[in-house]
C-alpha cells in the first residue's frame, strides 16, 4: 500500500479542529488529530505546506520510519507546532494500519489491558456552591472521579469556568479575554471549596483540580498540604511547566499526588518528573506529544517509576483524540486516569464516534483502526473561526501564566 495524499481539514463545529487525512491507493483513508488551540493554522500550514509532500508514496505500514524521518528529518526539534504536527500523521498511520488489519488500534498496541478507561469529568461553578451542585451531577451520572473548579471569595474569574455544560470552553471568538489571577484568595479558597465538597459529595468519589501552573513552588507546596485532608487524586499543574526542578520542593511538603504534563511535547520534557518521582500522573497528550508511537514510550517510561498515564483529554481537541487516548489507555498497563470534557453537539454531526460512556467509563468501539469517521462535507458547513485562549494578569496589571 502507498500513500497518495494527504491534507488537512480546518473546521469549527462548536470551535475549531484541524484534521488530517491520508489516503492509499488501497482507497483507505485514515485520520489524525492536529487542533493546537488559539494556534490552529500554524499546524495546518506545517502539514499541507512542509509534511504532506513527504508522505506521498510513502508505504503507510512504516510508522517508526515515518516518525523518526519528520522528528529527526526536520532538523528543529520538539515543540507544540511539530509535535502535534508529527503527532497527528501518526495517530493517522495507526488508524490506516488498523483499518488494513481490520483490527481495532488497541490491539496493534498490546491488546486490551482493562474493561474500559475510568473518565473524570469537569464541574465548574461561579460559586463552591454550585461548582459542588455540579460535582453532585456528575456522581449521579455514574462518574466515579470529578474535577471541580470554581468562583473564590475575591477570586471571581478563576481559571476552569467557562461556557459548556459538561465541558468547559476557555477560548472566544476575537481577542483574547483578560482575566484576574492573585494567588492569596486562591490558596484561601480551594481548601474551602473540597471541604464542602467531601462533606456534601462523601469519600467514595474521587476528586481532582487543576492549577494551571499558576503557583510559585512554595504555593504550590501551601496548597498541596492544606488539601491533604481531603484526599484529592491528583492536584494538576501546581507551578509553571517550565520549572522541573520546583517539583522538588513541592514535593518535599505535601503527599498530594501531582499530575503534570498537558503542555509537554515529548518524552525529553518529561524524564526529569518521572525519574525522580516528582509526579504520580503524566498527562501528556497524544496528539501535542507525537501520537502514540510517542506516547507508548513515554507510557513505558512511566510505568518503571510507578507513575501512571492521565492524558490531557479537553473538548479542544477532537474526537479523533479522544478515540486515540482510549486505544492508548485500554492497552497501557500503567494507566492512571483519562480527562473527559464532551464535546459541543455539533461535533457529532462532523466526526462519527464509535466510544461511548458507561459506568464511569469510556468504552472504545471494535471498529477497525480508531473507529471515529470525519464528514467532510458537513464539515465545509462549519468554517473556522479565529479564537484565542484567555490571558491572565495579577490585580496590578502585571502579566501572569493562564
Ligand atoms: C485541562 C486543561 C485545559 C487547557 C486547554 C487549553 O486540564 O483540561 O488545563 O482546560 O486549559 O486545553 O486549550
Ligand atoms: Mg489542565
């Protein structure tokens, strides 16, 4: 088999995703994931402009050699343009290959490992108040983890509420939205909010939240030790992606366990957190990391150091990473968790899945290869539309991580 073409579909069915599609003379055509959010062309132009000609011809069964020949062909290496770039004609591959086999993906990565992939979900609220109401909603739902985020006394534009019911939707059409970030209500709220939440949700639920990289590493460490009696699974990004070795004093002062990972690239962002056991969650994502001939190393990796998998998983990228993630996840060993945001409802009508949610789980289809299709013409009717994520800024003005 031979590829014989490749491109990329920009769409926004309820916000914008970038696809890519590679076809074989075989008359197959398999599809990846390449949405970066608020930097959506950037991946496209790399694709249609600098990869699709070198794929052309190309025999789609070799995946490693493919991989390596645009990570090590390109001479500039890593970052979240190429990676996703690189991520989404892999994950396109390992569905191609799926599709040749007549076999689902997760066979191709092992085998199935679990019944299917435990999922959080995202509850968010103006006030603890109603953050905790939506909490409730999702145990009701059959959840067995929740995220939750919320509005802090002095603190009314915290990160994690935005639009969406069950999904949370941070970037707007136009220019980017400004936010307030001050670190003192925030570390005086949060343990307020899972108080409440523990006493009015219970114990057997598991419970998370997401920093956003917003913290200094004492804060960070402050934070982690006055949510220990809470018991959370996971406190998410507590300080800047950047700075690794501020793990180590965080880690020092608290045994809340740290999830970390969304904004890294490859398996070399990641080994310093993992070798020494900085982190007990790595939520790198398939399609910013190089797709799953990347992320099964980074997975193996992990499993060495005991740290467990929990990919990034939000409604801004598409539902061809989410199918990705659930192979991944349902063959990994050393699986943690898996985010799901659900997408807005006209996503359906442009990518027909085959997963479905049960018992607090998501469930991957048997349908060869990824099992999500993408409607091309019904995606023409959805044209994209600039957004941008939102920027943070300290009361003083003074610019601050988002
Ligand atoms: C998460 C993330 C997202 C990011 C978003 C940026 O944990 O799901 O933090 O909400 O903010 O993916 O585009
Ligand atoms: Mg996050």
């Amino acid at each position: 088999m031979r590829i014989t073409n490749a491109w990329t579909v920009v769409c926004s069915p309820g916000r914008n995703f970038v696809t890519l599609v590679i076809e074989t003379d075989a008359g197959l055509r398999g599809v990846g994931d390449a949405t970066l959010n608020g930097r959506e062309l950037a991946v496209a132009s790399y694709l249609d402009d600098h990869v699709a000609a070198l794929l052309i011809g190309r025999d789609p069964a070799d995946i490693e050699d493919i991989w390596h020949g645009l990570y090590k062909g390109a001479y500039w290496r890593r970052g979240p343009v190429t990676m996703t770039a690189i991520g989404a004609v892999d994950v396109a591959l390992w569905d191609l290959k799926g599709k040749a086999l007549e076999t689902p993906v997760y066979n191709l990565l092992g085998g199935r490992a679990r019944r299917g992939v435990t999922v959080y979900g995202h509850a968010n609220g103006a006030t603890i108040d109603e953050a905790v109401e939506a909490a409730r909603g999702y145990v009701d739902m059959g959840y067995r983890a929740v995220r939750i985020q919320s509005g802090l006394p002095g603190l009314e534009q915290p990160y994690g509420v935005g639009r969406g019911e069950l999904y949370y939707e941070p970037a707007e059409r136009g220019h980017p939205v400004e936010e307030v970030f001050e670190p003192g209500p925030y570390l005086r709220g949060v343990p307020r909010l899972f108080e409440r939440a523990r006493a009015e949700l219970g114990w057997e639920v598991d419970l998370l939240h997401d920093a956003h990289h917003r913290l200094t590493p004492l804060e960070a460490a402050q934070l982690g030790k006055s949510l220990e009696p809470y018991r959370l699974l996971w406190l998410e990004d507590p300080v800047a992606a950047e700075a690794q070795e501020s793990l180590r004093l965080v880690r020092n002062h608290t045994v809340t366990p740290i999830a970390i990972g969304e904004v890294f690239n490859t398996i070399f962002d990641t080994h310093q957190l993992i070798a020494e056991q900085l982190i007990d969650y790595i939520r790198t994502t398939v399609a910013h990391s190089g797709g799953l001939t990347h992320l099964v190393r980074v997975a193996h990796f992990a499993e060495v150091f005991h740290v467990r998998t929990g990919c990034h998983g939000p409604t801004d990228l598409s539902p061809v990473n989410l199918a990705a993630s659930l192979h991944f996840q349902t063959a990994v060993h050393n699986f943690g968790l898996q985010e799901y945001m659900r997408h807005p409802d006209e996503a359906a009508e442009v990518f027909d899945v085959g997963y479905w949610f049960d018992d607090g789980m998501l469930h991957v289809s048997d349908r060869p290869g990824l099992g999500v299709e993408l409607n091309e013409e019904r995606a023409a009717d959805f044209p994209y539309q600039p957004a941008y994520l939102p920027v943070a800024r300290r009361r003083d003005g003074t610019v601050h991580s988002w």
